[in-house]
C-alpha cells in the first residue's frame, strides 16, 4: 500500500512503497479518538452528516486499539480527544495539538493514527505539526485490507480501494512546488499540472483495475451460474469483523481457515460445502468482517466479494452478543448490507446468529438462550429468527442446523412425478436439478419423490407428470 505514486505519462515510475514500513522493529504508534460534543453531534445530524453516537467511548478506544494490533504495530497510548469545536485545518484545536505534539517528542512516536476521517489538508498539516506519519481511519483500514489480502481478486479490490482514497490525496506531495513555483494567471503552474497529471494517471490505473474486477465478477458469476445447476443451496455468512464467523465456519465445515482474535483475520471469501441433519448438503460461505464507518468506496471495491450474498438462499448474521455495543454492530452490519440492496429487517433469508455465549454469566446466557428460543417459536411474528450459539463450545450449533434446513425448507416444494422409463433425458435433468428423496420403478413408469428449490417449479410442472 502506497501514500503516493509518482508517473511519467502513464507509467510508474517507482513501485507502491507500504503506508507503514514492515521491518522487523514494530512501529511505535499513538492512536488519537476523537470525541464529539453532544453540540457538535446534534449539530452533524440536523445537516444529516451523521447520526446519532451509540458506541460508548470505551468501546472505541478498543476498537481503535485493536485496528492497530491488526497490522502489528506497538500501541504506546490510545487516547481520547474531546472535540467541541472542528477545526478545517487541523481538526483538532492548537493547546490539543501541541499537548499531543509533546506526547509524540517524548514518546519518540513514529505514527499517530487518527480514528476518523482526516481531509488531504487536515492529514498534511498535522504531518508537518507533528513531524510524524498521519493515518485516518480509512488509511489504516486499507493497510489491514492489503496485509490481509491472499488472492487476485482481494489485491485486485485493495488497490482499487486505495486509489480511489490516494487521488484525493495527490496534493500532500506536491504543495512544495505549488510553493517554490505557483502557477501564473489561467495558465496554472508546474505544481498544478503535475497533481492533474498524476490524477489523470491514477484514473487511468482505477479503470483498469475495474475492467478487471468485472472480469472477476463475471467468473464469480459463472460459478454462481454452475453452483445453481447443482440442487446446494448457498448459505452466507456475514457480520461484524471480528464476531466469530470463522471460527463458526471453521467448527461447521471442519475446515482451517484463519481465525484468530483480530479484526479483519477473514478478507478473501471461502466456499465448503456441509451436510444438514437430514443428509441435505449446502455451500457455507465466509465473507469479509464489516466495521462502523466503512467508506463508501471500500463497500464498493468489495463488492465483488459481497455479491455472494446477494445470490445467498439463507444469510447467517453472525453477531458478538457479548460485546457491549452488539446492537450498534448489528446496525452497521445492516447499513452496509442496505447498500446492496439487503433490507436485513426486511429479508426472510436472514437468520440472526447470538454467539460467545460462552463468554456471558451462566444468568445472561441462559435469559438470551430463552429469548432466542422464543423468537424461534414466533415466526409468524415480525420478530427476527435468532439462534443462540458459542463456536468454541458448540452450544446452539443443532439448532442452527436445523433452522437452516427449515429456512430452506421454507423455500422448496415436495412433489412427486411420473417419467417414462424411455426418458433418459428427462431422469438425468431431475437428479441434476433435485433432491430425489424416493424412487419406485413402476409399470407406468418411474415415479420419483421430489424436493425442488421454488425457481424450478415451473419448468417441471410443464415438463414432466406431476402427481
């Protein structure tokens, strides 16, 4: 990952260099979270630039701090920066900056790690204040993305992430010649014509980059085209990163896939296929851990990703229920799954799933067990579907199966059909197709017990002898 990329024309003319050098020696970084006023808050949602702060303070400065624990680096001090006035500069006040400007001289801080949005002007001059690297929040998230990347098609959606961040950001190294040499009446100046240069460049590598992430999406969407030629349904997993859906696929799937205690362990989707309890197979698949202020362009590099979602016939929203902003997780989860399209309070397909309830009292776990299994006796209601669970104990992993395979359930059909024994076409098509649950060679022909998926009816009530 790369703060800056110099071009000659429309060629490179040094490699991408990392946001933050990967030597041995961990970085020593000061993470900063700002806090806004109950003023400013109010101030931000009534021009509808926010809405509402459901995250306590202290889960913040966590999840500030376990951002930076992702990519390794030494966490000296994560620290709370009231803000009541937004400086355009600087963002924050100048007693605020230069008290931090101590802390990074004695410290010998080598990166500070702003947890929001920084402009190109706010991050440059707070560089230069503090004579150190600057990370906002989306910054850091893109260097996570890009250590954590495996295939193709993740660095392919990093780096059209990251370029789309980097052209906004062509002025920090270019102020000098705006300086040394300004521009000069219409006509602009070699400073300026450099940064439109770069830019047009960095255009050119974005529209590259999207030419071949739609040839990905593409062969994404001849698999989905070959899967669905085979009666598996696809169940997804999605959540907030770091909940558990890993470990969770892991458990179901018997697979080994990277599950650890960090946020975004999981970047490149995995596909298993796993048997219900009743012998029916399914495909799982694990997406990438979403997280609360998700740029918009990231949701978008991804989307790629996330289509398997959308395609999904059952959406697992796997939830941390002992962390103790679960519900403002949960809503973050839902706003980027809105950008695609997915109402979660809305889609019949999903199923909430309440795990580490092993990490609750044996009081909240055995309340949340109840109340789980009451919504699941309330279908009819408008109440979610919710399935209580550890997926490091394996409580609640029955019952989930189960409201899989009755979720499933719920969008297939029983019939049973009559084929002449002649029709060999027509037999192959149907055990392509469906589950064949029974079959009697009779004298009229081959009668077979069907479950069909709901998109199949039709072709095979005109097709074929339904009885």
């Amino acid at each position: 990952m790369a703060d800056h990329e110099e071009f000659e024309g429309d060629k490179p003319k040094r490699r991408n260099r990392p946001l933050i050098d990967r030597g041995e020696v961990a970085v020593s970084a000061l993470v900063l979270v700002p806090i806004l006023s109950q003023h400013l808050q109010g101030k931000k949602i009534a021009q509808g630039d926010g809405k509402p702060i459901r995250r306590s303070d202290q889960a913040r400065l966590e999840e500030a701090k376990g951002l930076a624990a992702a990519i390794n680096l030494n966490v000296v001090d994560v620290l709370r920066v009231p803000l009541t006035t937004i400086r355009p500069s600087t963002l924050i006040g100048k007693g605020k900056l230069a008290e931090i400007g101590d802390r990074i001289h004695d410290d010998k801080i080598e990166l500070v790690i702003m947890d929001s949005p920084l402009t190109p002007i706010q991050q440059r001059n707070l560089e230069t204040e503090w004579k150190c690297k600057v990370l906002d929040r989306t910054g850091l998230i893109l260097e996570i993305f890009g250590r954590r990347a495996q295939t193709r098609e993740g660095r392919l959606q990093v780096e059209l992430a990251h370029l789309n961040y980097q052209k906004g950001r062509l002025v920090r190294s270019w102020t000098h010649l705006e300086r040394q040499r300004g521009g000069i009446g219409f006509m602009g100046g070699p400073g300026e014509t450099q940064i439109e240069a770069d830019r047009r460049a960095l255009q050119d590598k974005i529209g590259r980059l999207e030419r071949d992430l739609e040839q990905v999406r593409r062969t994404r969407g001849l698999h989905r085209s070959n899967r669905q030629k085979v009666p598996h349904p696809v169940v997804a997993l999605v959540g907030y990163t770091n909940a558990g859906k890993s470990t969770l696929f892991n458990r179901l799937t018997d697979a080994d896939i990277f599950a650890k205690d960090l946020l975004f362990a999981t970047l490149d989707p995995t596909l298993r296929t796993l048997s219900l309890p009743h012998g029916r197979q399914i495909i799982l698949s694990d997406t990438v851990g979403f997280i609360s202020d998700l740029p918009t362009h990231l949701v978008a590099a991804f989307r790629a990703t996330l289509e398997e979602v959308l395609e999904a016939d059952v959406i697992l929203h796997v939830r941390d229920i002992s962390h103790e902003d679960t519900a403002a997780q949960a809503e973050d989860v839902a706003s980027v799954l809105d950008h695609l399209g997915i109402k979660m309070d809305e889609d019949p397909r999903v199923i909430e799933i309440w795990n580490k309830i092993d990490l609750l009292d044996d009081e909240e776990r055995m309340s949340l067990v109840d109340l789980a299994g009451q919504q699941q006796r309330s279908l009819a209601t408008e109440q979610m579907q919710a399935i209580a669970l550890s997926a490091i104990t394996g409580e609640g992993e029955e019952l989930l199966l189960e409201a899989v395979e009755d979720k499933l359930a719920e969008k297939d059909n029983l019939l049973s059909v009559r084929l002449d024994y002649a029709d060999g076409q027509g037999l192959a098509w149907l055990y392509q197709h469906c589950d064949v649950l029974t079959r009697e060679d009779e004298e009229e022909g081959i009668r077979l017990s069907l479950r069909i998926q709901m998109k199949y009816q039709d072709e095979i009530r005109n097709r074929f002898r339904v009885i």
